[in-house]
C-alpha cells in the first residue's frame, strides 16, 4: 500500500492530507484527514496625512496604516463615491478649497473594513 501525503487549498482553507492509494481489488482504502483550518482576518483600515490644512493647490501624501495584510486599496478624495487611487499611500492634490472627507476601503480574502475622516482635509 502506498501513502502519500498532499496539501488541499480551498480559498482561505489549507489542509493537509493523507492519501492512501493502490488498494487492489476488494481491499479497503481509507483516506485520513487531519490538520487545522487557517482563516484569513479582514483588515482593518487606518490612515493619516502628512498635512491637513492649507491653501490650493494642497499636496497631500496619505500613508496607509492598516492592519491586517490588506490586498487591496480604494481611496476616495472627493466623497462623491468614485475610487480616486488605489495604492496603498497616494499622494493627493486638493486644488478646490474647502472641506474635504477623505475615505480609504481596506480588503483581503478575509473581508474589506471602511475608514472615513469627515472635515479631514480643509
């Protein structure tokens, strides 16, 4: 009878497997699973600037300080819900002034979680 152990990944699931095979005719085979389930954790979003308040043009650089291992980025610098970037640390030009809310969606394979900064930028 010959063993052979493999690894089964299904999205966030990883789990290894003992496959055992050539059973002749009218033998039993059995398979054994063992091993842990590993889930991914949704991010959690988290952002600051390095300004906040001047006069137009505003450059503005956004490091991102979420947690998590985030895949991806949606940063939205006009609060109209249109993606403006998606890096992880844009660097923004505000050049109408006024008040600004700044909003970042963090995701991975475990979940996306919001950040939204109301008046943030002035």
């Amino acid at each position: 009878m010959k063993m052979e152990t493999i690894f089964l990944a299904v999205l966030a699931i990883c789990v290894p497997l003992l496959l055992v095979t050539g059973a002749a005719a009218g033998e039993s085979a059995s398979i054994t699973i063992s091993g842990s389930v590993v889930a991914i954790e949704a991010p959690v979003a988290e952002f600051a600037a390095n300004r906040t308040t001047g006069y137009p043009p505003l450059i503005v650089r956004l490091p991102n300080h979420s947690t998590g291992s985030p895949a991806e980025w949606q940063w939205d610098f006009e609060n109209d819900g249109i993606i403006d970037d998606n890096v992880p640390d844009p660097l923004h030009i505000f050049v109408l002034p006024g008040i600004n809310n700044v909003s970042l969606i963090v995701r991975n394979s475990g979940g996306s979680d919001p950040e939204i900064k109301m008046g943030y930028i002035t």
